[in-house]
C-alpha cells in the first residue's frame, strides 16, 4: 500500500512539472493549469480546517482578504508582488487569528453558520468601502507579478507558463506544509480532537488552542491563494469571493474525500477540469457538480481519492490470481 501510495504522489509530482510545458502554446489549457493549481491550495487547506470538524461555510472571504489585501498593496501603495504576497497570507491570519478562538469554541453547524455570516460581512465591506475596495466596480489595473531574475536567469512572470510554474511551486509548498502537519504528532493530536474533544481535553490537550492554530494555519494559505488570483485576474470585484465560491470549494474536498490527504487534490483537479472539458455548458456548472456528488455519495463514500482502491478491490474479487501478481 505504501509502495502505491508513493507511486501515486511521483505521479502527481511528474504531471506537475510536465504539464505547463506539455501545453506550453495552448494558453486556455495553462489559465486551466493555474486555475486548477489555486483550486488544489484552498481545497487542501479548507481540509486541514475539517480534520477538527471546523467546516468552514465562509472560506472564500479570507481568499478575498489576501486578494485586496495583495492588490492595495502593489496598486494603491507601490509595493512589489514579492513583498505583498506573503502579506496577503499573514493578513488572512492575522484576521483568523482576531476571531478564532471565540468561533473555535463552537462546532458542527454553529461554526458552519459563523463563517458563513463572516464571508457575508466580508463581501458586505468589499461593496461598502467605495473609497478602498472600489465598491460593486472592484479594482482595475492590478499590477502583474513582474520580472525576477534567478541564479542570473531573467524570468518573466507577466506571461502564463512562468506564472503557471509558481502557481504550483506554491501549491506544492502549501502540500508539504500540510502534510507535515498531518503526519506529525500536531496530526495525531488534531485527529484525537476530531474523535472526541471531551476526552481530549481531560487528558490534558488544549483544545481550543489546537483548533485555533489550524484554523489561522489554514486560513494563511488560503489569503496566498487570493493573492495568486488577484495577481492572474488583474481585476477584482465582491462576486469573486462570494458564498458560492465557499461552496465550490467544499463540493471538491467532499467530492475527493476528506479522509484522505489526497482527496481534495483529486476533488480539486477533476472539478475544475469537468466544467472546461464541457464548456458549452458552462451554465449547468452546479447540475455537474450535483451529479458527481451523487455518484460519490452512492458509489464512493469515501470519495474520488479511493475510485483507485476500489477498482483493485474488484479486481482481486472478480480475478484473484491477477490481484496477486499486480
């Protein structure tokens, strides 16, 4: 199962380095390539919010908080893309980390319903704040990531294979991060908390504290994948980090299976690649999504992630000598 399993993650590391270049000329192909890798960021970091049972109904606000937050910073206050990034990420946390430990002490559908009305005030001050934000317009003109040079090698992020590869160097940052986290004695803890907070707590775990720190964690990367996004998009509006986002971006981490930390990645990739691959019906986008959900929730209870274990264990049950020899 191990050797799989890492057979698996090579896989995935080699379609990642591969595939900007495969489609190199094929610029819709590479938006798809970046789309899907800022997708992958928000979904696996919304599951490390999950592992405690905090289902965050509101996620896309702090996506929409390291958005504006990176944007102001390069088109109102000059600052260069390397600087505002990680800003965009610590100002995410820093909002998480105001409101986490009143929201971390609710669960279940409390805390489904605070975030929720916290993306809804996020959105509500995006409209309001004219003067900052922009109002319903939004920003305009928000500056690309620029040029850089590497090792003495000039590279442009302004065109979409360079910004395709940091969109993934960042996503496979964010990957490991997580799953560090999850495999380390943090993850342990985290998962005791998830099977039963009071018994935790009365072996001496501080729950609230461990909550709080995977929400601020989770909602770090999330405010880097707005920045990501402000920075591709060049534009901003309210209606780019409304509630339906959150709901997307939990269809494709239920779709996948939250049980594994591969799960969103799958969900992540084939949700975003099934809307494109069916463009002309872009507008039957959520009857797609609903489909997928019923398949999942009837067929995969576990998710897209274990189609691969499922399909073995068919084949071992209908051809048991080839199962032995695979």
């Amino acid at each position: 199962m191990k050797l799989g399993r890492t057979k698996g993650w090579l896989l995935f590391a080699l379609c990642v380095i591969l595939a900007p270049i495969v489609f190199r000329n094929n610029s819709y192909l590479l938006i798809v390539l970046i789309l899907c890798g800022i997708n992958v960021i928000m979904t696996s970091s919304l599951r490390a919010m999950a592992t405690v049972g905090q289902m965050c109904m509101g996620s896309m606000a702090f996506s929409g908080i390291g958005a504006y937050t990176s944007a102001l910073l390069t088109l109102k206050a000059g600052f260069p893309f390397w600087a505002a990034f990680p800003l965009a990420g610590l100002v995410a946390m820093a909002v998480a980390a105001i409101i986490a430990f009143p929201f971390v002490r609710v669960t279940g559908v409390y805390f489904a319903m605070l975030t929720l009305f916290l993306g809804e005030v996020v959105r509500l001050i995006i409209v309001e704040w004219n003067s900052l934000t922009g109002g319903v317009t939004g920003l305009t003109g928000i500056p690309p990531m620029g040029a850089i040079s590497l090792l003495g090698v000039h590279v442009d992020f302004t065109s979409l294979l360079p910004y395709c590869y940091f969109v993934f160097f960042v996503m496979m940052v964010t990957l490991i991060v997580l799953y560090r986290i999850d495999r380390s004695f943090l993850g342990t803890t985290l998962a005791a908390i998830e099977k039963d907070e009071d018994v935790s707590a009365s072996v001496g775990i501080n729950v609230i504290k461990y909550k709080a720190l995977l929400f601020c964690i989770g909602c770090f990367f999330f405010g880097l994948a707005g920045s990501l996004l402000a920075h591709y998009m060049r534009i901003l509006n309210a209606d780019s980090f409304s509630l339906f986002g959150s709901i997307y971006i939990l269809i494709y981490m239920v779709a996948g299976g939250r049980k594994k930390f591969s799960g969103p990645i799958v969900g992540a990739v084939v949700l975003t690649l099934i809307p494109e691959m069916f463009r002309v019906m872009k507008q039957y986008q959520p009857l797609v999504f609903v489909a997928v959900l019923f398949f999942v929730l009837y067929f995969l209870r576990a998710g897209l992630a274990d189609l691969p274990d499922k399909i073995r264990h068919l084949i071992k049950k209908t051809h048991p000598g080839k199962a032995a020899n695979a």
